[in-house]
C-alpha cells in the first residue's frame, strides 16, 4: 500500500520538479527569456511596462484584452507577435484603418506615438510581444530608428 | 423556461436558429418588475424600435447573414418573438419607426422602408434613400436617430474625435481654436422625414458642441428633443500633471441635454464636472480642471451622470403599464465604461430618472442591473451583455437590447 502511494505520489512530484527546475534559475537568475531561448534586453520589461501604464493601459486595458469592436486585445495576438516592422509603424503612424483581431473587427483609430523615443517603443513592444499571454522577440530601438528615418 | 426556448427555434432565411437557452444573466429591477429574454443570438443588437402591433425592429451594427436590420414577430403570443427576418445590406445604429415608415441608418445615411398594415417591409430591397454624405471616420460613428410628430428627422453626427487636438488623442498635441470638426460633425442635424437624397447643405444644423450622442428621443409631452452626450476620454493619460487617475475615471459627467434649434453644448473647448457642478474648460484649450472662461455661457445639462459609462440609448416613457411615477420619465441605456481603466469598470445598465412638466423631477437611479453577468468588470471584454438600445413596446412593457451576442429583454410590470 505504502509502495503504491510513492509510487503514485512521489513519481508525480518528482516530475514536476524537474520541469519547474530550470524555470526556478532563471528567476533566481533574473533572466526573462524570449522566444528561442533569447534572453531579453536587461530592463525591458520594466520599462516597457511603464511606457504601456502611461500610454497604452486606459484603450488597451489593464490585461490587453482591449474594447469590444473599438480597441484590438493584444492578448495572443498574431499581429502584436509578428513582423516587427508593421508594429513599429502601427506606434509611429498610428492605424486609421479597422483591423481583424481573431475573427473580429476593431475600428477605433489609433494614434501615432511619435513622442516616445526609440528606446521607449522597444521596450513597450517587446513588453507587450513577451506578456499578455505572447511570446516572440525583442525589439531594439535600432529597429525603431531605422523605420523612424523612412518617414521623413 | 429551458424548453420554451428550445422549442422556440426561429426561421430566419431558412436558417433555423435556436435561442440560446444557457444564458441565465440575471437582471435586478425595482419590486413588481420582471424581466424576461425574448430573443437572443442576434448579433451586434444596437437600436431597436416597436410597431403599433407588437412587431420589433431592430438594427444590426454589422451584418449577420447578411443582413443589417432584424424584423421580429411574436405570432404564438407565448412571449417568445420566434418569427425572424433579415433585410438590410448595410450595418448601422439607428431605427426608428413613424407614420408607415421604418427608418434605418446606416454610419452615414438613412434610409426608410414603406410599411404595409401589418408592418412587414414592403420593397425590402429597394429602401428610399432620405439623407446622405454624413460623416463617417471610424470613431463616433454611429448616426442616431428620432422623429418628432411635425415631419421632421433629427440626426446625431458624432465627432471623430476625442477633444479636437492638432493630434486626436495624443500627449502635448493643443486643441483646434476653432475646431474645424464642428462644422460637419459633433452636433445634431435636422431633417425632413419625407425628403429624398438631403445632405447637410439641406439639412439644419439644429445643435453644436455634442462630443458624440448616441441616445436621444423626442419628448413627447412638451416636443422638445432630448439627447445624452457620451464626455470625452483620458484626462488623466493626455494631462497627468492636472488629473490623476481617479478624477480621471470620473470626470467629466455624462450629459443629459435638452435641446433646441442653435443649442451649443460645449464641446470639445469645455467639459462638465459633476462635482463642481459646472462646465469647465478642457485642458487642451488651456484649461486646468477649475478654469470656467467661455464656458460659463455653454448650455448646462438637465442630468449629469458618471463619467464615461457611455449612455447609448435614452427613452421618454409614455406608457401605462408602469406605477404613475415612471410615466413620461427617461429611461437611459448605458453600454458601460471602459476608459474608467486602470480603476474597475462601471455602468452596465438602464437608469431611470423621473420627470415632471417635461424636466427631471429626481435623482436619477438604476433601473435594471446585472446585464454584465459578473460581479466586477475590470475590463469591458468581462460583459457578457451591454445595454445598447430601449424601446417601448405595443404592450407598454420596455424592452432592451444587448449588443455583444444580441440578446433582447424584455421588463414587465406585474403589479
């Protein structure tokens, strides 16, 4: 019977131990780590967050889900997760045209963020790319110069 | 209850459609009310309107099936409106109907259909055309609408805008002095009814200064328009050195307006708080949250409700079906808050205010609450349902519509 218990208990235990393990170093280590393995820049997330509670929280929402047919959720979304370029223009350009966010349409437009520097946009898109349930790379505010020089 | 709704699958194009039975959102009224769901699943619910004999229009926002407008009967009198039809290819907010006319807008114009005795739509696909070219930027876009009982159409043009920057809704951009939005938007239009093909250069520019109204009625018993102004948005994200993020979730008031020809309401240089009781100036026009300046002299609002819980709908209840004292009283449908964020989101309801000699006799109260189906909503995606549209019915019962899944209620008086 005790033999059974261990057996059924303990095995369980040890597994999970096993897969938590690595996620245990590197929250002892402070490292976030994004698609592929690739640790974030140090302090992105940070402050990324910030730059998103001051100027992105009140029509995307506290947990990215956005407004019903106004605002698109950022929650799993393949537009936030994709190409970098678009997104980087989405915040210099703004987007005035609806947009279909997983089956739905959003038609609110969104204005340009010209005012936050390069540094500002990286670390907001690649909070919003790393949280809100998506996962996929940091952006660099090299990126940002760079799509920032095409629009003069 | 579960069976009847089963049983009541409705025809629909030869779809047959089942009404949801799962939804058990419970609606809290006052005592002696009670509420019951008399169609459901119809898509994006915005207005709705009731014919003399009980028939129920409503207006789709987008498409369902390829149609914009739902027609809804109850022939079995079992309180099930199970007789479903689609016309309408276009989306839209407002309807309306009026002297053998149903009339339908889509976000930038209006049409009607001929009726027949029967209010069944004759020349479903052939509507006539009644105004045109309003504008239409994706942002207030809806085009409310309601007649008077002098032949007129009066029509809400909702500025696509949030406070008329050089850059809408961006950080450090100044307000427009004067806005140029003004002259083609953010005010109510006035029509005739009967006119085809008119564009503003036909129309009167009957009010000014309204952000954006989505609910308006005309008073029947004094024949004055009254409409409910939706107050601009993130005071606190475009001004945190003037506002924090509590007076920004709750200010500026929602506006109730009586309206006449030449009205100015104030917007976008002005905004109206609920605690100071006075219209302030925006700090885009160099405002500071106490400055009154050029507001001093913009029209006052007749009711002043909490901040940005979007009043969708307004209803003048003409009704004898309810105790005395609701009996020409507004009911109002708000669709609920989401710029309230990050503080937790209010507003999912239908409000009731008495009125008496045509003007609010009393505080305005709640109505009808629960609609959202969750004890909190943090984030307006939690509602499961959003009062949009009110309308009285034949039966002198009301009747609410929900446009998140299209779920339409119907509130009795049992006495």
């Amino acid at each position: 019977m005790l033999r059974l218990f261990t057996a059924r208990i303990i095995w369980p235990l040890l597994l999970i131990l096993v897969v938590l393990l690595p996620m245990g170093i590197n929250a002892v280590a402070g490292k976030k780590v994004s698609v592929n393995g690739q640790p974030l820049p140090k302090g992105s997330m940070e402050r990324g967050k910030k730059v998103f509670e001051a100027t992105c929280l009140t029509c995307h929402q506290a947990d990215g889900s956005g407004v019903p047919r106004l605002n698109p959720p950022l929650i799993k979304s393949d537009y936030v997760t994709g190409d970098p370029v678009y997104l980087i223009n989405i915040l210099l350009k703004g987007l005035n045209d609806e947009i279909e966010v997983n089956g739905e349409y959003y038609g609110n437009p969104m204005p340009a963020q010209v005012q936050l520097s390069d540094q500002e946009i990286a670390d907001v898109l690649t909070y919003v790319r790393n949280n809100f349930e998506n996962k996929a790379k940091a952006i660099t505010p090299a990126q940002v110069t760079a799509e920032r020089k095409k629009l003069k | 209850m579960l069976v009847r709704f089963l049983l009541a699958s409705s025809l629909w194009f030869g779809i047959v459609y089942t009404t949801r039975a799962s939804d058990t959102t419970k609606i809290q009224t006052p005592a002696g009310f009670s509420t019951s769901i008399i169609a459901d699943d119809l898509g994006n619910a915005r207005h709705i309107a009731a014919a003399p004999n009980g028939v129920l229009f409503i207006k789709l926002e987008r498409l369902k099936n390829g149609k914009g407008i739902l027609r809804l009967e109850d022939n079995n009198k079992d309180g099930i409106y199970e007789t479903i039809t689609g016309f309408g290819n276009f989306g839209g907010t407002g309807i309306a109907v009026k002297n053998g006319y149903l009339y339908a807008s889509s976000n930038s114009e209006v049409y009607r259909y001929r009726l027949n005795d029967k209010f069944e739509v004759l020349d479903a696909d052939k509507p006539e055309l009644i105004v045109t070219g309003l504008v239409n930027k994706n942002q207030h876009e809806s085009k409310s609408i309601t007649l008077d009982n002098a032949g007129n159409l009066y029509i809400n043009v909702g500025a696509p805008s949030n406070a008329c920057q050089v850059a809408d809704r961006t950080k450090g951009s100044p307000g427009q002095d004067p806005c140029p939005i003004l002259e083609t938007a953010g005010g109510i239009w006035r029509f005739r009814a009967n006119k085809l093909n008119q564009s503003y250069s036909e129309g009167t520019h009957y009010a000014t200064g309204l952000r954006n109204v989505v609910g308006l009625d005309w008073n029947s018993a004094i024949n004055e328009l009254f409409v409910m102004q939706h107050g601009r948005d993130q005071l606190a994200q475009l001004y945190p050195d003037l506002y924090n993020d509590k007076q920004s979730a709750e200010l500026p008031a929602e506006e109730m307006f009586m309206i006449k020809e030449g009205s100015n309401c104030g917007w976008p240089y002005c905004y109206y708080d609920g605690q100071q009781k006075k219209k302030v100036l925006a700090p885009e026009y160099g405002g500071d949250g106490k400055k009154e300046d050029r507001c001093a002299n913009m029209q006052k609002p007749v009711v002043a409700f909490p901040a940005h819980m979007a009043p969708n709908a307004l209803l003048f209840y003409t009704g004898d079906k309810f105790p005395a004292r609701y009996k020409n009283g507004a009911f109002i449908a708000f669709h609920g808050s989401w710029n309230r964020a990050p503080l937790k989101q209010e507003g999912y309801l239908v409000a009731f205010v008495p009125f008496s000699n045509g003007q609010p006799s009393g505080e305005w109260e709640i109505f009808a609450n629960g609609f959202a189906g969750v004890a909190e909503v943090k984030s307006p995606r939690d509602a499961k349902h959003r009062p949009c549209g009110l309308t009285q019915g034949a039966d002198g019962a009301i009747y609410v519509a929900d446009d998140v899944k299209g779920t339409i209620y119907r509130i009795t008086y049992n006495n």
